[in-house]
C-alpha cells in the first residue's frame, strides 16, 4: 500500500522472503522519508538500502507486527485540518505542490474518468508529445517498442520535447523516428494524459507516402491494424498505467473523429 504523509511518501509490501521472516519491505524515494519514519514512528526499521534496481531507490525491513503500530501511531499524531498544508509546513512547497498534483489526478477517480488526464500544466511535470496515425482505410498505426521496454507491448509513438521545438514538431519527429512514417497533423486529440512519468499531449495524423527506416533501438516493429485490433493489441501491454492511458487515447481519437465528422 502507499502511505503519504507530513514527513515522507512510502510504499509497503510483502516482497519475497518477508512472510519466512516476518517482515514488511518499506520503500521510498527519498532516502530521508526512511530516516523519518524510523525516527519518529518505526524504531525497528533496518538498514536502507540504495539503488535496488527498481523504480524506488530506497528500501529496508521491517517486523510486520512493528510496522503495524507504526501505522497506528501515525494516525494517533495527526494534528491537522488540512494534509497539504501541513506538508508544505514539514517537508516544504515542493513536496506540497507534488501531493497536490497527485490529489488532481485522483480526483478523476470521483469523477469517473476514463483515465486520469492532467487539466494544466505544470512546471514540475514531464511533458511529452505523440502521434495516432489513421490511413484512409480508417486503420491506426502502433509501434513495439524494442524489447517490449517498460512492459509495453503495443503503444503509440510519442517523446520529450527538445529545446527549441514545439509540442507539434516534437510530435512528428518522434513519429518518424519511431515509425518511419512522415506525417502531417490533422488536429490535436483534447486532453492531456497521464502516465508513469508525467503527462503526454497526442496529435491526429495522416501519414504521407510510404515510411523509412525507423530506430531499431526504439522500434521493433509496427503495424496498421483496424481499431477493435489496436484495442487488443494495446490490451497486451504489462504496464498498467500506460495501457489504460493508451487505450484512452485511442478513444479520445475515435471521438475526436466523430466530432469533426459531425461538424
């Protein structure tokens, strides 16, 4: 489960081993969100390790019995009527802003969203710009990614914006980079979707002749598949939150067609 609190972000579970020796595995981070909880809350925590290979740095162990009045403990301390301010007053704005950016895409949750999609940008979030390629048969273009990377299996193209390009010429460069394809914009698919890393905004695009060589290092392969074969395929992804965010996306293209086909 993750805990977030005044002094610290924490992920706990029961990695392999932990159920023989009694023990919950606490990650985090920042290494100093550890200190904290072992300082005020969690004395029986042991030694941090660093740089486990995962996609948090920091980790250590725990008696699960301890853990468990640990938790107790922390709900025992809360003196305050707004969570955020409280982390602003403890940990700081930075750490604040970042809780409350992750409270908005939440909230999608209350409103029931097809997936969480970042109303604003935000100077702290990582933007990134794609491409969906229809043809004239009405089919969208995919990419798999080298080595299914990151648990894709079937994405779109899309990347980080360089300096001195626009959100547009981002788009088509990762595009033919990635597919080979030379393409040209149609119109921009509404909204800004979330995933793992940050938020990417997608362009509808035709494709214009026939594509190039693409980086064998991004691309492995690609394909042109009708849109109930593109929800399948996307549906082979491993990384949950890039497929939901995938599949949202080829919805959103869908419906961004209807509308300009009823306009």
């Amino acid at each position: 489960m993750w805990i977030i609190t005044n002094f610290g972000f924490f992920s706990i579970v029961e990695k392999q081993g932990d159920k023989q020796t009694g023990t919950l595995t606490i990650r985090a981070r920042v290494k100093e969100d550890l200190d904290n909880l072992r300082e005020k809350f969690l004395p029986a925590l042991g030694a941090i390790s660093e740089d486990a290979g995962t996609d948090y740095k920091y980790r250590a162990k725990a008696p699960r019995l301890d853990v468990s009045h640990a938790l107790g403990q922390i709900a025992l301390d809360i003196d305050y009527s707004n969570f955020k301010n409280s982390v602003a007053q403890k940990q700081g704005q930075g750490r604040s802003k970042l809780y409350h950016e992750l409270w908005d895409v939440l909230y999608h949750l209350q409103s029931k969203k097809a997936a969480p999609v970042f109303s604003a940008k935000s100077k702290s979030m990582k933007m990134s710009y794609g491409g969906v390629l229809l043809n004239s048969e009405k089919q969208v273009l995919l990419r798999r990614p080298t080595g299914d990377y990151d648990g894709y299996v079937w994405t779109f193209p899309k990347g980080k914006e360089e300096a001195g390009s626009t959100p547009e010429e981002t788009a088509l460069r990762e595009v033919k980079e990635e597919t080979g394809y030379t393409a040209e914009i149609v119109g921009k698919i509404p909204g800004q979707f979330a995933g793992g890393t940050g938020a990417t905004e997608y362009y509808l695009m035709r494709p214009l002749g026939e594509p190039c060589s693409f980086d064998k290092d991004e691309t492995q392969a690609i394909a042109w598949v009708s849109l109930e074969e593109a929800r399948k395929r996307i549906a082979k992804t491993r990384n949950a939150t890039g497929k939901k965010r995938d599949l949202a996306v080829l919805e959103a293209a869908v419906r961004y067609l209807q509308q300009q086909s009823h306009g």
